[in-house]
C-alpha cells in the first residue's frame, strides 16, 4: 500500500514537473542580445524622458535666450476724461466749463536692445551650448547605462535558463535513482531506507527545479521592464543557450578609453568650463554697458468743450532713437559673488580629479575581478570533466550494488555543484566584462 501511494506521489510530482516543462505554446517573440537592446533604447519611458530634457536644452541654446537679439514690443492706450472748470480770466470775468469730454489715444512701437554689457551675453550663449552638449552628455549616459543593465539582465536570463536545464537534468537522474531503488527494494537487493533516501532526494531535486522556475519567471518580467514591453509578463525565447565570454580585454586599452570617452569624465570637464563661464558673468559687471533703445508712435488728442460747441484736437507723429550707456559704480553683492564663483571653478576641478581616481580605481578591481574569474573558469572546466568521469563511475558501482544511495547521492551533487561554479563562473566574468566596457565607455559595442 506505501508502494502504491509512493507511485501516486510521484506521478503527482511528475506530472507538475511536465507542465512546468512544457508550458503553454503561444506566438513568442525570439530575442537577440542585440534585438534587446535595440527595443529598449526605442521603447524605455526612463532614457525617453532624458532625450526630452537634452531636447528642451537645445532649444534653450539660442542668441535670444542668451539676450544678444533685441526686442520689439507694440504698444497702445485709450485715456477719455471729463472735467467741470471754472477760470478766471485777467477782465473780472469767470469763465466756466461744464462736462468737458477729452480724449487721448497712443500707438507705437519701441525698440530695446543691449549691445554691449560686459561680456555677459556671450559668456551666457557659451553657457547655453555648454549645457547643450551636457545635455547630450546625459542622454548618452543613460544611454550606456540602459545598454549596461539589459546586457546584464539578459545573461542572467540565459544563466537561469541554464540553471534551470541542470535542475532538470539532476530530476531526471533522481528520477532514474529511484526507478533502481524501487525495482531492487522489490527484490529485496535495497532496503526500505534506501528507498526512502530516494524518494526524499528525489521530492528535493523537484521542489528546486520549481524554484528556479519562479526565479527564471522574476528575470523574464525584468528584461520585459527594461524593454518598456507592456505586457511586462509577455512570454518569448532567446537564441542565446551559453554566457559568451570574452577573454580578449586589455588594461591599458581600457583604460586609455576610460581617459578619452568616459562620458562621466566628460560631463565633469563640462562641469568645469560652466563655472569658469559663470565666473565670467560675474566679472562682466566690471565692464560699462551700452544699450539702444528706438520708437515710433502715433497720438491722438481730443479736446471738447462741454457748453461750446467748438471742438479742436490734435494728432502727432513722432520717432525716437536714444543711446544709453552706464557703468554699475557699486554692487554690494560683486565681491562674495566673485568669490564664490572662484570656489566653485576650483570645486568643479577637484571633483574631476577625484571622478578620474575613482574611475581608475574601479577599473582597476573589476580588471582583478576579471583575470581571477577567467582563471577560476579555466579551473572549473577541468572540474567539470572529473566530476562527469566520477559521477559515470559511481553509477556504474552503483548499478552492481558496490556503492551506497548516500554515496551516491554525494556523486550526484558534486557533478551538480561544478555546474553550478561553472555557471556562476561565467556569469561574474560577463558581468565584469561589462561593467568594464561601460567604465571605458566602449558598452556599446553589444550593438
């Protein structure tokens, strides 16, 4: 009777194992690293929406934003009165008005335009191109970094689907224990506690390939995320069954890209010559300015006397053209600003020299990293292939009744455990590989 509800146990299990394995066959996309990528940089809300700030910089890099263009402003006003007076004239006489209804109308044009003030307006264009190219420094940050994280999601991807296979392959070989163990406790060859042993090994090797499955579920919503895909739970395949590892890097040809394109280096030299230009502002106040100011403008005046009949009124034409030029003789404010702006040069300075040694020193423990992985794989593999031989001979022993379940068992999670280092193995290198290509700001080249 324990036999039988074992069996049903095991078909319970077995038959989860095989709907896990076949999962329902939908339409699925087929993914490439590349395809990922390409997706992502098309589709991702976080690098669209710094695309539209490095947009909304260039449309601020103009001469008018600047203050170099002039400005040209219409202008025009409505004024009625209406007035009772009572004058005196030289006679005696008073003369009075009653209801007196003026009017006066204005139309015009002005013109004002600063065409001198210090070296203000060209340093603040400067300033307004710089923060264009920041702009597009950012982005291809972003864009590097979007780059870096799919690249790294994908092989984890790939790493569980590996891990997944090698959960499925330890099932099958537990699976395969236990048929041996049940046709010989039959026999009389096992005993009831090998059997047991077995089918507790077996329940284990189950229950972790089901795990995987959840954590191989958790990595494809991830990839789906950074792609922007809306069904972030959409199902799809990818080509790639292996982490390629790259053993080709050089230190110094990283490091000597690091130097030249490392888009954060970059932005810090950006941020250097925006507080030299800003410095620049502020000694422009030391300089006289000189502005033009121009108009041109229509008046119309109506006088009504309220008891004479009589009106009259008077209209106008009038162009003016004036030149204004000054010199700001105190500003309580100049001295701490200009003070201020020479701290922030130097601070912008000191921040570049230390993103630069900082740079050198990750670059330098990832390069570690990465030569003690690629040695650790090379030392894995060989694992690999004694684990294989010691596994083959210990089924062989196993199968004439010379080696113990446990033993066994043991040589079943040492084959288990080198295909784990294996993978893990080459799952840090990758990941070194590319935190080094982004640090040299060569990550593109997964494109």
């Amino acid at each position: 009777m324990e036999i039988d509800n074992m069996k049903h146990t095991l078909l319970y299990i077995s038959a989860g194992l095989v709907l896990a394995w076949t999962h329902p066959v939908q339409a699925q996309q087929t993914y490439t690293l590349k395809s990922c990528l390409e997706t992502g940089l098309e589709n991702n809300y976080a690098l669209r929406l710094t695309r539209n700030d490095e947009q909304v910089s260039k449309n601020n890099a103009t001469l008018a934003n600047a203050g170099a263009l002039p400005t040209l402003a219409l202008s025009g006003s409505y004024t009625g009165s209406v007035d009772d007076t009572d004058t005196k004239l030289r006679t005696g006489d008073v003369n009075t008005v009653n209801g007196a209804f003026d009017q006066t109308m204005n139309v015009g044009v002005n013109l004002n335009w600063t065409i001198f003030d210090g070296f203000n307006i060209t340093s603040e264009y400067k300033r307004l191109k710089e923060l264009e190219r920041q702009g597009e420094t950012n982005t291809r940050i972003a864009v590097e970094d979007l780059i870096a994280n799919i690249t790294a999601e994908y092989y984890n991807y790939v790493q569980h689907k590996i891990r997944l296979k090698n959960f499925r392959y330890a099932v099958s070989l537990s699976k395969e224990r236990l048929r041996i163990v049940e046709e010989r406790y039959h026999i009389g060859n096992f005993s009831r506690l090998d059997y047991q042993q077995a089918k507790v090994d077996f329940n284990a090797d189950s229950a972790q390939y089901m795990r995987q499955q959840e954590s191989l579920h958790t990595s494809r919503i991830q990839l789906n995320e950074l792609m922007a895909i809306a069904d972030v739970d959409q199902p799809f395949t990818i080509s790639d069954t292996l982490i390629d590892v790259s053993a080709n890097l050089l230190f110094d040809d990283l490091w000597n890209s690091t130097e030249q394109t490392n888009a954060s280096l970059i932005r810090a030299a950006q941020n250097n010559t925006l507080a030299r230009l800003d410095y620049k502002k502020v000694m422009s106040r030391d300089y006289p300015y000189l502005r033009l100011n121009g108009g041109y403008g229509y008046t119309y005046n109506d006088y009504s006397n309220g008891n004479n009949p009589q009106t009259a009124n008077r209209k106008n034409l009038r162009g003016t053209v004036g030149v204004t030029v000054g010199f700001n003789l105190f500003d309580g404010k100049r001295k701490q600003q200009r003070r201020n702006a020479r701290i922030n040069i130097e601070n912008a300075r000191l921040q570049q020299e230390q993103l630069e040694l900082s740079l050198r020193a990750d670059l330098t423990n990832l390069w570690q990293a990465y030569q003690n992985n690629l040695e650790l794989l090379k030392l894995e593999r060989q694992n690999l292939v004694s684990a294989r031989e010691n596994y083959e001979i210990a089924m062989e022993r196993y199968m004439l009744g010379n080696l113990s379940g446990i033993e066994m068992r043991e040589a079943q999670k040492s084959l288990l455990d080198a295909e784990e280092r294996i993978l893990s193995a080459e799952y840090d290198t990758k990941m070194c590989e590319i935190s080094l290509l982004q640090i040299s700001g060569r990550v593109t080249e997964y494109l």
